[in-house]
C-alpha cells in the first residue's frame, strides 16, 4: 500500500465531509435545478469514496460499486428529474415547512445527534473510515429531515436520493461496501423509484395542476 | 427445490404473460393457473420442510425453514382466494368502465411482481436481498393503489410510495449495521448477511451495533407494517386501492413485513436479553391497538375501518411477539394467520359493496342485508372474527397472546423518583395494567366496530339500490374464508400445528 493509513483515512474524512457540505447546500437551495444538480455532484463525492476505500483497501468490488454510482446517481437520475423539472415549468421552492435559517440550524443539531449516537459503536470500525460512519448517519438524518421540510414533489425525492447516499457511505464506510448482488439490487430498486417519480409527478401535474404535495389533501380523518 | 422454482418464476412468467395477452378471460384463465401452481408448489414444500426441518437452495440464496414456509402458506392461499375474487372483480369494473380493458393486462402484471417480491421476500437468505425484495413490493403496489387514476387514489399512492421508502431506506440502514457487525465474525465474505451463517454466530456479534440495527429495522420494517406513529399511510391507501389490492396489503404484505422483523428479533436476542426487542415491540404494539381502537370510533368510510382494523391486529400481533416465551410468539405467528383470512374477507366484502351502493360511506349504506345477502353474512361474519368474538378463530389466538401477557415475567423494576421516593413496579402490577389497558381498549374497538356493521347490514336499502345478489365466482372466496374462519376457532389441522410450532422454535432458536 503506498499510501499511509494515517494519510488515507484523513483523505477518506475529507471525502465524506464534502458529501455533507452537500447536503447543506440543498437544504439552503430554493431552485429546484440547483438542488438536483447538488444531489448529482454529492454523488460524484460519494463515488469518489467508494474509489478511494477500494483502491486504499484492495476491495475491488467497491470499484463496480463506485462505477455504478456514476452512471445511476450522477448521470441518469440527475437527467429524468431535470427532465421532469423542464416539462413542469417549475424552478423555485415558494412555501416551505421550515425556512431556510431554520432548517439550517435543525441540520447542524441533527449532526451532533448522528455522531452522539454513533460514539458507542465507532471503536468498532476499521481505522480507515472510522468517522464516516457517523457522518453517513448525518447525511441519512438531514435527507429524512429535507423531505418532511419541502413540499414539491421532486425535493421530497432529491431527500430520500440523498438518505440513500447516506446509507450507501455508511456501507462503504461500515463494512467496505454490502455482498455484490445486494448492492445491484439496491441501485435497481433506487433506479425504479426514480422512474416511478418521473411518473407520479407527470400524473399529479394532470391531475391537481400542481406537484406541490401541499394540495394533496384530499384524504384525512 | 422444483416447488422453490415454481414458487419464484411462476409469478415473473404469469406477469410478463400478461402484459401480451388481450383477452380478459385467458388473463384471468393465466393468473388463476399461476396461483394453483403457487399452491400445489407450496404444499409440496412445506411438507418438505415438515420432513427435514429447513430448505436451503440455489447456492444459499434460497433459506425456507419453518417460519418462512409459515408466511409462504399464508402468501399462496390468500393470492389463491384472491385471484377468484379478481375474475368477477375486475371484469365488472371493466364492464363498468371504471378501467379501459387494455388496462387490465398491466394490473395483473404489477400484480404478479408485487407477489413475486413478496415470494423472494419471504424465501430470501440474506438480510440484503431481503430488503431489495420488500421495497420491490413498495415499487410494485405503488401504481396498484392509484390504478382508478382519480386524485384520491393518485394523492393515496404518493404518499405510500414516499412514506414507505424513507421508511425503507432507515431499515437500509439497519442493514447495514447488522451487515458492520457481522463482518467483524465472519470475515468480508459475501455470505456474512445470511441468516443461516448469522444465526450460528449471533452471541459473537456486538451488542451495541445489534441494538441500533434493530431499531432502524423495526422503524424503517415497521413502516411497512404499519405501527404506530408510522401508519399514517395506511388507510389511506387501503381505502383507495382496488378491493383485491387492499385485500392482499392488509392480509399478505403486512404479514410479510412483520416476518422480516421477527428475523431480526431472532438474530437480536441472541446477543442481547430478549427483553431489549420485547419491551420494544411491546410499547409499539401497545400504542398501535390504542391509537387504533380511538381512531376506528370515529371512521365513517368502511375501508378505513377496515384499515385501523389492521393497525389493532398488527399491534396485537407484535404484542405477542413482544411478550414473548412459547405461548406469546405461538399466539402471535397464529393470529397473524387468522387476520389474513378476515381482513381479505372484510375487503373482498368492502369490494361487492362499493360496487353496489357505489359510495365508502358507511351512512349511504343501509339493508346489506336485503339488497345483497351473502355480503351480508360474509361482514357479519368478518366483523365478528375482527373484534373477536368466538367461535372464530382471531379469539384463539387473542386469548393466547392475552394470556401470555398474564402469564410473562417482567423482572420488578425499582425507580427511583426524586430524592426521597422509591417505586417498585412488581412484575404482577405490569401485567395487570397491561392487561387492564389491553382489555379497555378491546371493549372500546368493539363497540365502534360491531356499532358501524350493524348499521350497514340492518334497515331498508336507499331508493335505486338493485336487491338480490346472484351467485358469482367472485363468491367462492367468501365461503371458503368463511369456513376456514369457523374451522380454525375449533381444531387447529396437525400440519399448521406442527409448522406453527417449529416457527415458534426458529424465533426463539431452540
């Protein structure tokens, strides 16, 4: 191993911790399109860990992973929710749950609760990505919290690509990357999901005039 | 192993079937066939399990022991049941066109993919492809639930595929924890998520990680199953869904996602005192029939009803599995089956009624009696075993896990309040108010419930409402659910009996 572990783990850190600048960013984004391209360059971060892990660690199947990662979460799905944004004619994010000072604010407590939660079980871990694991959580809280936080239909789905991107570093990070076949199954099932999105909004479109899930209040107690 | 690759390709043939036939016979000809392969398949492999205990194939993706062979039967018959109530089901939606014809081909295919994931679901080995398996199921219901296109049932969709992926994407999580801490034993191999490794190495695994894991799973699994406070979907697409649709959520896919967590309890109390899951599904199973029960005195739409039914039973069901010891998992695991057979009765009845008093207010409907009578003894019938009353079989396992509350041994706890307070709970004082909150709310539900029935089942039909109700097909699955409802409350058959007892032994892996 040419690299260091010392020196490695601490381009491994650097990697994770761009991963979760970028989930600031969107959750301070109001235009749709920025917050789709932020998902998109936040994968390309999380690509570039998984290549680093595999090539610091000799574990090829990380590089199939962090390939797949590319061509799913920085080209194809970045490219159907533009495509979806285009046909709706909607750019900006007007009424939100919680404002963006705010949110910001609740997104900086939800790290400190990630890595709260996290110190238990962090010993445990490889020396390598030793904190990533924490951060991954943190990435998996704030993602969970941007979709409870917007309305539209495609930031609600920007949210749970982003908890996917969290668990994903969490597996990297945890565990050097799941078994093959369960990591295709779950680009599969998130690739389907994407799909499906693309689908539903064009419907709520034809159906409420509006892809904010705010007008979806049709059914209650 | 044929009866496995029945189990698994007969759904992913009869689906893409689908998709090229036109004809609405030979589509309900197909998927009527699948469904009896499926069951002949299942029968054929339980006995196979009964005879050497458990089944694992295909290199070790595929794992069916007792337990898993347990959901698979519930899996089979209610789709069996279901796939009769289709053929009049959807030919009269079709007939009256509430669906173009050309639609009905991509029903049944998303159909067979959502029974197809839930069939890979169950039999899967790792934890992993378990999961990819069950948000299949998300994918593949989604449009199921918003097949009438109208907003209701498109907003119902959305917020079920939504809710159920963040749900999803937290049990990922989990997985991944499980996936940390048994990489540490077993080493980086590709098999350190099946469970038939696992469960050889779970007392090795770190507590610590195991008790996060866990939590994600039963938030992110009990999501699909509908627990409390994450339920907030559920009625809201049971209502919405096509009637066979609702039947197969309520009855199979909640069945399936209670089973994926029963797997985790099992790996989690090997390293842990059982009492960490159990007060777990314990408090959630607790708030779910409470929450439930309030919620059903205030429903004026029947599919709902039906649908905070379900939470009640769920949560019921996870008390058992939270008290724990034989006599709770045992009545647990039963009920489990006797609430797939009412609730598919209750929504196949919910189904005949909307088509005929064409409304889900319980106030437009009146004199079920009259105008369709079969109906009418088939709710009457559901309602009962619902709120369980005997002689239907959902009282015998109530009584179990009512029972098994009564019986259990919570060590006595000591708190300390304050300075100068000390309490002690004694584990007969637990019990007791359990039990006594349990039975409150037990009374609670069946007024509500037995209260709406009657209210829809006597009085004279609105003006307009044809009466009489001729015989269909459609009818057959009524009578069956019927009869097995009636048959279960007194003799338990000695194959279920077996399979029920040996799924006990996999949970508390003894």
């Amino acid at each position: 191993m040419p690299v260091s572990t010392h020196l490695g783990s601490q381009l491994v850190d650097l990697c994770s911790v761009l991963l979760l600048l970028c989930c600031f960013a969107i959750v301070a984004q109001r235009r749709l399109s920025a917050c789709v391209d932020l998902f998109a360059l936040q994968s390309a971060f999380l690509a570039a860990t998984a290549a680093l892990v595999a090539f610091l660690t000799g574990h090829r199947h990380i590089y199939f992973a962090a390939a797949l990662t590319v061509v799913i979460k920085v080209i194809v799905l970045p490219r159907i929710l533009r495509k979806v944004i285009e046909r709706l004619n909607v750019s900006r994010e007007l009424g939100m749950n919680v404002n963006i000072p705010a949110g910001l604010l609740i997104c900086g407590a939800l790290v400190i609760v990630a890595f709260f939660i996290t110190q238990p079980i962090i010993p445990l871990g490889y020396l390598l990505t030793r904190d990533s694991l924490a951060i991954a959580l943190a990435i998996i809280l704030i993602g969970f919290f941007t979709m409870i936080a917007r309305q539209k239909a495609i930031t609600q789905m920007v949210g749970f690509l982003v908890m996917e991107n969290g668990v994903f570093l969490g597996a990297t990070a945890a565990a050097y990357g799941m078994p093959l076949i369960v990591e295709l199954g779950v680009f599969f099932d998130v690739l389907v999901a994407g799909l499906i999105v693309g689908i539903y909004t064009h419907r709520l479109q034809d159906a409420f005039d509006s892809v904010d899930t705010s007008t979806l209040t049709v059914l209650k107690e | 192993m044929w009866s496995v690759i029945v189990l698994l390709t007969g759904p992913v043939i009869a689906g893409l079937l689908s998709l090229v036939i036109r004809r609405a016979r030979v589509l309900h000809g197909v998927n009527f066939l699948t469904m009896l392969a499926l069951a002949v398949a299942e029968t054929a492999l339980t006995r196979q399990v009964l005879a050497e205990g458990s089944v694992t194939t295909l290199g070790a993706f595929v794992y069916v022991d007792a337990l898993s062979d347990f959901i698979l039967v519930i899996i089979t018959a209610i789709g069996l049941s279901c796939s009769l109530y289709m053929w009049s089901y959807m030919d009269d939606q079709v007939a009256r066109g509430v669906i173009a014809p050309k639609r009905l081909g991509l029903f049944f295919f998303l159909f067979h993919m959502f029974l197809f994931a839930m069939v890979a679901a169950t039999m899967a080995n790792s934890l992993g492809v378990q999961w990819v398996a069950l948000e299949g199921t998300t994918l593949a219901t989604t449009f199921l639930i918003a097949f009438f296109r109208k907003r209701e049932s498109l907003e119902a969709g959305w917020k079920y595929l939504i809710l159920c992926s963040v749900g999803i994407a937290l049990a990922l999580f989990g997985v991944v924890l499980t996936y940390y801490s048994s990489v540490r034993v077993l080493g980086d191999a590709s098999s350190a998520l099946n469970m038939t490794a696992l469960i050889g190495v779970a007392n090795q695994l770190d507590p610590n990680v195991l008790k996060l894991a866990f939590i994600f799973i039963l938030v992110g699994y009990g999501t699909k199953v509908g627990l409390v406070p994450m339920h907030t979907w559920l009625p809201d697409a049971y209502s919405e869904a096509p009637a066979p649709i609702a039947a197969m959520l309520a009855g199979v896919l909640e069945t399936v996602a209670v089973y994926t967590v029963l797997r985790s309890k099992a790996l989690v109390d090997q390293a842990l005192p059982p009492e960490f899951s159990g007060n777990l599904l314990l408090t959630f199973g607790l708030l779910s029939f409470i929450v439930a029960s309030l919620f059903i005195l205030i429903q004026h739409n029947y599919k709902r009803l039906f649908a905070y039914s379900s939470i009640e039973h769920m949560g019921l069901a996870m008390i058992g599995f939270g008290v724990g010891g034989l006599v709770g998992t045992f009545g647990g695991l039963f009920h489990l089956l006797n609430h797939a057979l009412a609730k598919a009765l209750a929504f196949f009845v919910a189904g005949n009624i909307h088509r005929r008093f064409d409304t889900l207010e319980i106030d437009g409907v009146r004199g079920l009696a009259r105008a369709q009578p079969i109906t009418a003894v088939a709710i009457l019938v559901a309602g009962c075993a619902l709120v369980g009353l005997p002689p239907f079989s959902p009282f015998v396992s109530e009584l179990l896990v009512v029972s098994a509350v009564a019986a259990q041994d919570f060590a006595s706890d000591t708190m300390q309040v304050g300075r100068f307070v000390t309490m002690t709970i004694s584990d007969e004082m637990r019990s007791l108010g359990i039990i006594t909150v349990f039975l409150f709310f037990g009374v609670v539900l069946f007024g509500g419930f037995m209260y709406r029935i009657g209210a829809m089942v006597w009085g004279t039909p609105p003006a307009g409402i044809a009466q009489g109700e001729p015989w269909t097909v459609g009818h057959v699955p009524l009578m069956v659910m019927i009869v097995a409802l009636l048959g279960l409350g007194f003799v338990l058959p000695e194959p279920i009996r077996t399979l029920l007892t040996r799924a006990v032994n996999v949970i508390l892996v003894r």
